[in-house]
C-alpha cells in the first residue's frame, strides 16, 4: 500500500445525535409508583336533580416514568343503579416520543332533567324520556380525534295548542317521532380544530322540515 500523501485531508465522520432508552427491570422499579389506587364518586350532590348513580373503579400504574416500568397507566370506572348505568375507561400511555391518550365512556338512562334539556312550546316534553350520552377521546402527540353523541327516546310529543297555526304545523312534524340523536365531533391539531355537530332531526322528520330544524350538519374550524 503507498504511503498516504500530507496533503491528504482527514474526513471527519458528524454522529447523529444518540438516544436513551429505558429497559423496563423488575428490580429497578421508578422513584415514583403507585401500582393501583381505588376510587370511588356518584353523580350526585346538592341541588342535582335526579337520582345519584354511585361509581368505582382503579386506576393502575401511576408512575413517574412509565418507559422504566415498561406499562402504561390505565383507569377504568362504573356503575349501575336502577336503569342507570356508568362506563368509563382509558389508557395513558408515554412510554415513547408517541404519546397517546385515550379514554371511551358511555353514561345510560339519564333522566332530561340530569342533561339539563332546553324547554320549549315549539319542542316535545322530554320529561319522560331518557338519554343516553357517549363518546372517545384520543390525543396522539399534538394531534386530536374525539367525539360525543347524545340520544334521546321514549319521549312525547305535548298537547297542541289548536289556537296556534305554527304550534300546530310544529306538533304535525313531531308526529310519531320518539327519539333523536346528536353528534359532535372534533379532529385536527391543538392549534387548529375542526369541529362538525350532525343530526338526525332532519331524518325523522317528514319532508321540508328543514326550515324548523336548521341544517344536518355544521362545521367550525378554529386556528
């Protein structure tokens, strides 16, 4: 091999930037770690109307750092009272740079008066009816998808007011129509969210009944 030449330059290799990564050890646990914690709570209290549904659950693996322990951290509550019934669940998960958080519930047989239900003489008495309210979150880093939906059934329509044309025409759409339902969704990122509410309102109403109820679906945007 012939000598190298002095006028040959050294090249200079730049190293990426390196990483660390955690190993999850059952004998090296993080500084902070509750394993599992029970919770309990109800739906009730002062001035809230109806009856209180009470709820428990736990919540696992409460820690500082979630890569050493090698879980993430994960809830979950419910309850049941009479018709009543109470889900909530998710999981928290940064065991890496990917971050997501996640939860899903669903609360039943809600009573109007708990969803504090705007009253109306050109709507239906929802006072005998029940609701049932649902939905999901997730949260992948800046990045959003959740969505909420509220059903209502079992309802009646009020008596109709014969000296009134407009109340007439209204309780004539609402004839035979027991249950409604709503649905807001959000997507996007933090800084610039689009949201859409869509409903069947629309749908279970004859034709050209559009003029009472507005639109199916509406969409915002913020950002």
């Amino acid at each position: 091999m012939p000598p190298k030449s002095k006028s040959t330059k050294k090249v200079v290799v730049q190293r990426s930037k390196g990483t660390d990564v955690s190993f999850p050890k059952s004998d090296n646990p993080p500084e902070f770690l509750i394993s599992k914690a029970s919770l309990t709570g109800t739906t009730g209290g002062a001035g809230k109307p109806g009856s209180p549904l009470d709820f428990k659950g736990e919540i696992d693996d409460i820690t500082s750092d979630q890569s050493l322990l090698g879980r993430p951290t994960k809830f979950e509550l419910s309850g049941v009272r009479e018709t009543k019934t109470l889900k909530i669940n998710g999981v928290i998960d940064h065991m890496s740079d990917d971050a997501v958080d996640s939860f899903v519930f669903a609360y039943d047989g809600i009573t109007p008066a708990e969803m504090n239900l705007p009253k109306s003489e050109y709507l239906p008495s929802f006072d005998n009816g029940t609701g049932k309210i649902a939905g999901n979150f997730v949260m992948k880093g800046n990045n959003i998808d959740a969505s909420i939906e509220l059903n209502i059934s079992g309802f009646k329509l009020s008596e109709p007011d014969k000296s009134d044309e407009v109340k007439n025409i209204v309780a004539s759409l609402w004839q035979g129509v027991n249950s409604i339902s709503v649905e807001a969704k959000l997507t996007g990122q933090l800084d610039k969210i689009d949201m859409s509410v869509t409903s069947n309102i629309d749908k279970v109403l004859p034709t050209g009944s559009q003029s009472f109820t507005g639109r199916r679906s509406q969409k915002y945007r913020t950002g």
